[in-house]
C-alpha cells in the first residue's frame, strides 16, 4: 500500500478539498476540553490532544439516536405502524482518531455485526467512514494499550495511519478506502516507510501494563466470587462516568418519544453501572448492589467478552475511565487482580 | 439483512381476560402484511417483543403454537406501564410484534423422550405452546409419555381452562391439575405444585425430560423434588427472564456471565443455569 508525504503548508487546503467529497470530523478544542467533531468549512482538526475526553465512538454510535418513526394521528392511513429512519450517510471521514479508538470500535463491531442479527444504524454509519489515525509519538503516563491488544502504531480498524514529523505528516494506506482518500486528497508523494523504527520507540514509552495472560485460564464462577469485589467497588459512586467515557462500552437503551401526533423510538447509551438498567418489574434487581455492578463491569471487560470472542479483553487500554473517575478506581490494578487470582486462597481463607 | 429493530405491524383481532382477578389478558394478534406470518415463523417456548408506538416494548413468551395459524397469540399480565397500556387496548387497534426471538425448548433433542411439564401461576404461556404443538396430530408419535402438573392459586386463576379440562379428558397426555385450597366443584388434586410434582410426576430416567416454569418461589421448592425423583441436571429444562430491550444480543443489559438471556436464551437446562452467575 502507498506511503505518501503530506506537506503542512498544504494541510488546511488540502483538508478543505477533502470536504468537497466527506463530511470530516476530527478533535477541536471545546472549552478545556478536546472533542471529536464535524470539520465545518474553514476548521482544522487540532492534534495536540491525545485522548479526547470523550472517545471518538460517537461518531458511529451516537449518544442518542432515532431508529423508528410512527405517526399517532388516526386520520392517517399508516397510523401506530412504525418505519425505519433511513440513514443516508454521506462518505465520512474522522482525522486523528488514535490507534486504540479505531481497534475499540473494531472490538465493538463483534457486537453490532454478527452472524444473525446486524445493526443497521452502526454498520451504515461504520461502512461510509474512512478511519485516518494519528499514531502517538508521545504516549501518556496511563496508556496502556501495548498490553491490552493495540499500541501506539497500532493498525487495526484503521484506514490511514498519519505521523507526524515535524513540517510534515507521512500517510500510509492500510486499506482500499485508504487508498481512495489518499488519492482524492490528491497526496501523490511517494516516500519510504518509517513506521517500523518509530513505533519501536513510540512503544518503549509506554510504562503502564495490564496482565491478561491468566485470564482465559480462570473460571467464570471462580472469579465472579472471587473476595475482592468489596474492596474494588467500596468507593464507587455509580456515576457511570467509566462507562460513559469509554470507547468499547456499547450498552444501550431504547425508549419512546412523542410530541403531538408523531413520535420516534430512539435508542441512547446506557450504562451497567445503574440500578435501574437490570431492575424488573416486580422490583427484584439482579444486580441491585453496587458490587455487582461493578463486577460487571469488570467482567464482561476482562472475562466475559474474552471467554466468548477469543479476541482478547474489551479494553484497548486509552487510560480514560483511570483518569476520570472521581474515586480512582483503576482498571490496571483490577485486572492484574482477576489475573493473578487463585480460588484455592478464597477457600483456604474461607475454611 | 432484515432490520431486527423494526416490528411488524399487527392489528388486535381478540381480547380475553384470562383470570378471575382480571390481572391477565390473552390477545391474538394478526398480521397486517400478507406474508409477515410466514417471516415470524417460530418454535414453541421463543418470544416475541410486543410494541406498542409510544409507549415502549416488552418481550413476552409466544403462547399461540407454531401449529396454530393465522394468528399469534399471547398472554400478558398486568404490571407496569407497557403492560397496563396493553391491557386497554381495543380490537382493531394497530401495533407491532417484532420476532421471533430467542431459543425454544430443544425439540429435537426431546423426540423419542417422554417429557413432564410442572407450570405454576401464569408462566404457563409457552408450556400451553408446547403441549399445543406436542399434541397436534402429526407430532404425537414423536414423543413418549407427556405428564403436565400445572398449579395456580384457585381454579379461577389457571390459564387456558376450556383447553385443559380437553386435555384432562384424553388419553395421551397426563394432567395433574391443582390448586392451593380446596374449592367447590373442583375435582382435580389440591396442594402446591412441588409436593403435587412429588406425588404425580414420573421417575427422571435417561429418557425423561422435564420442563419447568413458574414464579422463583414454585422453581425453588419444586428443583429439590425433581432431583429427588431422579433427573438429573442437563434433564430439566427452564426458561429464565431478566429485564430486557433489544432481545436479540446487543443491548447488554440481560447477561448472566458471558450469556444473553434474550439470544442464548431463554431456555437454559439447570446444568447451564448452575454454570453461570445467578443474576436473573
Ligand atoms: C423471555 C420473557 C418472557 C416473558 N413472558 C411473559 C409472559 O408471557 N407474560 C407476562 O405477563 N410477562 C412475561 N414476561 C415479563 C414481562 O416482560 C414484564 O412483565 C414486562 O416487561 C413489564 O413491562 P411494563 O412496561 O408493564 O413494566 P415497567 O416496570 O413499567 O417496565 C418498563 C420496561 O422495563 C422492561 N422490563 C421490566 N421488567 C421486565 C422483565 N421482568 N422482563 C423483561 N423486561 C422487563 C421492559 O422493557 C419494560 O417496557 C416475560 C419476560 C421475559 C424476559
Ligand atoms: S467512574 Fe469510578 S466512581 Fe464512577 S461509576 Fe465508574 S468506577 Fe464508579
Ligand atoms: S476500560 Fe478504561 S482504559 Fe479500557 S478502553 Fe475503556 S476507558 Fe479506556
Ligand atoms: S435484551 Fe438486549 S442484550 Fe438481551
């Protein structure tokens, strides 16, 4: 595939002719924060940023989103049936997604796109955009990626991989709809491929680790009952802010919404972390602590997607649920847990 | 690919209060689109999302049986808000069943077996299915002995009445009706249903399967009693309910460990169940 040099005195023309044929988005500055947006006409994407507060996911799986649309009115021939929201998505591009975003919306695929039923909603929007990443030269102090299935030059998901070197980007190819943006960019250049070195130096940067390899040994019932969940889940607030943040959770909730004779049915992120996502009717909640929420979560990260993809954990290591949690609950330190346990202590302490 | 968010249209064709109390409703539902019957082709123990625009979706266990056609057929009890909406809908009124959706109860590997149903209270919907489906004259040399101890409160409050008193009077299938209390007029046993499993029910073997559904009190006192009369784990066969949305896999919110009620289930055998985290 094609190696091509973008030069940075071209960069703001060149994205701006790129916009004649995607809608782009890519990270802005939003008060102190960074977040993924759409590149209006005359916005460039700002690649100070590492991690964005919130992940990229968004973009194709919004946050709120309309699936159906009914009318109520009885006058009307169609009345109470409901219809798809077609989503005509024009070709979409994001710039400066980082390699651990893009394999988390890969990871998340497994679960929108299967063998029975697929999401007509995530694929559309999946399928019409073009992934650019931006590799990171300069990781921060709680990514974690290399050892959680990704890194800083990591391809997967991907469609262009960008770095940066100095007064210029190099783009490499990584698949067909790569090439094509490549070529409507008009980016013709051809240069050596560099990306081997740097990202052995990009990865010697990284010091924060999970281990995992002891995870898929364990059994589901062992570790569900494992004695640390107290003392895990002790300072959590149930704020969801983990969930809420993170590029790989994709739990949902669908409900209705009327205004006058029309309405909709929308689909919205929802989180493990809250009472009301498992409670029943007659009031019994199977996960009604506050321990059993967060082992959840926890679990279907570590153990559960693990044991039933063999694609490794739900977790691409970006770092964001450890920085943003009010309490510090830290993933790394969860994980090493679960994957150092031995249920022979629980009975040993037990007895 | 069809999209699994999208019901089909149906129109309320019947409306039947199912209990004494009024606290269950049975309707039949037909399809406004020729050739959405045959698309929601199901088996006996699935179901079905039932839609109302709106107001929300339920899931809810198919109690019509693949061998019924030309309408579908559930039985709904009054709880919350899509429920209570459900209960004053008219005939005639229009709404959505999306579906088929989850596992049914192994048919396959039940041919050839004899097979005992123990239904309590109202989770009887996809058992009356079954046996429905069993009985049909083409599938009851496919099957052994079929014993069915079905218990509720008073007779008032049995599902299906008119269908079980036929049952009682063939000689192909063994009822074990019962009820709580003894009652005027009523000549079938009486007692809870798990000392009535005691009493009634075949010794397990390797050719018994049992199928079970009821409220978790009935479950509890009647899995000791099936042990005791020999079956063993991967022969009793149960249909578990958690809180759900999508009901085909994605919305994450049914999961006990790595299973989907909704998709990998929602018939598990007790050997299954015992090997996930009791978060039903
Ligand atoms: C596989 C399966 C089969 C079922 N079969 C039957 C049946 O044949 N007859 C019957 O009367 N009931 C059945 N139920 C239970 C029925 O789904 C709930 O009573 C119903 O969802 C309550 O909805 P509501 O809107 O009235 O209550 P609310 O409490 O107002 O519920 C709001 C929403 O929460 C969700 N929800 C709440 N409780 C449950 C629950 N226990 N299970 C699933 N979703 C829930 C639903 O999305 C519901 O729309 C079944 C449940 C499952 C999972
Ligand atoms: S962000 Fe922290 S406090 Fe909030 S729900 Fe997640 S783990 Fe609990
Ligand atoms: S669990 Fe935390 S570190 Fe892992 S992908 Fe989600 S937000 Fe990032
Ligand atoms: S109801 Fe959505 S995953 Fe089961």
């Amino acid at each position: 595939m094609k190696v091509v040099i973008i030069d940075k005195g071209q960069w703001a023309e060149d994205l701006e002719g790129l916009k004649k044929s995607y809608q782009l988005f890519g990270p802005v500055g939003e008060k102190d924060y960074t977040v993924f947006k759409t590149l209006e006409k005359g916005m460039l994407p700002d690649f100070s940023t590492l991690n964005t507060r919130l992940s990229p996911k968004s973009i194709v799986f919004p946050q709120s989103e309309d699936i159906l649309e009914f009318s109520l009115d009885e006058t009307r021939e169609d009345h109470h049936i409901m219809k798809e929201v077609k989503k005509d998505h024009p070709s979409r591009a994001v710039f400066g997604i980082r390699p651990c975003d893009a394999k988390s919306i890969s990871l998340v695929k497994l679960n929108f796109d299967t063998a029975e039923y697929k999401d007509p909603y995530w694929l559309s929007a999946y399928e019409a955009t073009t992934f650019v990443g931006l590799a990171c030269d300069n990781p921060a102090s709680t990514c974690f990626c290399t050892t959680a299935g990704c890194g800083p030059y990591h391809e997967e998901g991907l469609d262009v991989l960008l770095t940066d070197e100095g007064d210029h980007f190099v783009a490499k190819a990584l698949t067909d709809k790569g090439e094509t943006l490549i070529k409507t960019a008009g980016w013709a250049t051809e240069t050596e491929d560099t990306f081997k070195l740097k990202k052995k130096t990009a990865e010697s940067k990284i010091t924060s680790a999970v281990e995992t390899g002891n995870l898929e040994n364990l059994e589901i019932l062992d570790l569900h009952g494992a004695t640390f969940w107290d003392d895990i889940s002790f300072a959590c607030l149930n704020c969801g802010t983990c969930t809420y943040v993170c590029p790989t959770c994709w739990c949902f909730d669908i409900q209705d919404e009327v205004h006058g004779k029309s309405g909709k049915r929308m689909r919205n992120w929802d989180s493990c972390m809250f009472p009301l996502f498992t409670i029943h009717t007659t009031g019994h909640n199977p996960r009604g602590t506050k321990m059993q929420r967060v082992r959840q979560r926890f679990m279907h990260k570590l153990k559960y997607f693990l044991d039933k993809y063999n694609q490794g954990i739900m977790c691409v290591g970006c770092g964001r649920c450890v920085r943003q949690c009010p309490v510090n609950i830290d993933i790394r330190r969860v994980c090493n847990l679960m994957n150092s346990y031995k249920p022979e202590d629980a009975c040993a302490a037990q007895e | 690919m069809q999209n699994p968010y999208l019901p089909y249209p149906v129109r309320v064709d019947d409306i039947e209060v199912a209990t004494e109390d009024k606290s269950l409703k049975t309707f039949k539902f037909v399809f406004l689109n020729d050739g959405d019957e045959k698309k929601f082709a199901y088996k006996a123990g699935q179901f079905a999302e039932l839609s109302i625009p709106g107001v929300g979706e339920i899931p809810i266990g198919i109690a019509s049986s693949p061998v019924e056609k030309g309408f579908v057929m559930f039985t709904v009890f009054r709880a919350g808000v899509v429920t209570t909406h459900l209960h004053n809908m008219k005939t005639g009124n229009i709404m959505g069943i999306r579906g088929p959706l989850g596992n049914w109860y192994p048919w396959d590997m039940l041919e050839g077996k004899n097979i005992l149903i123990v239904g309590g209270g109202f989770a009887f919907t996809t058992l009356r299915s079954s046996i429905v489906y069993m009985l049909d004259p083409a599938n009851r040399s496919k099957f052994g002995n079929i014993d069915v101890v079905y218990g509720a409160r008073t007779p008032g409050m049995l599902l299906y009445k008119d269908e079980l008193i036929e049952w009682e009077k063939r000689d192909d299938i063994n009822m074990h009706l019962t009820i709580d209390a003894p009652a005027e007029g009523w000549n079938y046993n009486v007692g809870f249903t798990p000392p009535i499993t005691e009493e009634k029910a075949p010794k397990g073997d390797e050719n018994t399967y049992a199928i079970v559904c009821g409220p978790p009190i009935m479950i509890k006192f009647t899995l000791p009693v099936l042990e005791k009369l020999g079956y063993s784990n991967d022969h009793i066969i149960m249909s578990l309910e958690n809180r759900m949305k999508c009901g085909f896999g994605m919305c994450g919110r049914c999961g006990i460990g790595k299973e989907l009620v909704c998709k990998d289930g929602p018939v598990f055998t007790l050997d299954q169940v015992n090997q996930t985290p009791k978060e039903y």
